[in-house]
C-alpha cells in the first residue's frame, strides 16, 4: 500500500469511526463513506453529519497537506433535510 493509499485509508477511518455519523441506508447497509483513488464519496444523512464530515475533512487536509478542491465538489441532496 502506497503511502498515499494510507493517508486516505486515515480519512475514512476518521468518518467510519465518528459515531455521529450514521450515513444513509442503502440496500440495508449503512453507507458512510467510498474511496477510489482520490475521489471520495460521503453518504451524509442530516446537516449535523454534514459539519461532522466537513470538519473531518479540514482535520485530515491541515494533518496531509491535502488541498481540497471545493469548485470540483458537489453534493446531492435526498430525503427529507
């Protein structure tokens, strides 16, 4: 595993691990977070895991000198908010 590889593994173990997140059920699992390569894509249930993962992602950005690119970033909003 390279050593980018794990600081990504680092995020994610950030997000799965915070119990304030739930994530949203798909297909009777809890969906919280997928990664491949450098994308990411958060399953983010109510506003308040929302802040929780964008902290999260601030907290791994200052810790990996990753920028994250917000002009490229998008978000679908389903159910009720």
């Amino acid at each position: 595993m390279s050593l980018c590889q794990k600081e990504y593994c680092n995020l994610l173990f950030l997000i799965d691990d915070d119990d304030g997140i739930e994530g949203i059920e798909v297909c009777g699992h809890n969906f919280k977070l997928v990664q491949y390569a450098d994308d990411n894509t958060g399953g983010i249930g109510s506003a308040d895991e929302y802040d929780r993962v964008i902290n999260h992602l601030k907290t791994f950005c200052d810790a990996s000198g990753m920028e994250m690119n917000w002009v490229k970033s998008e978000g679908l909003m389903i159910g009720k908010w």
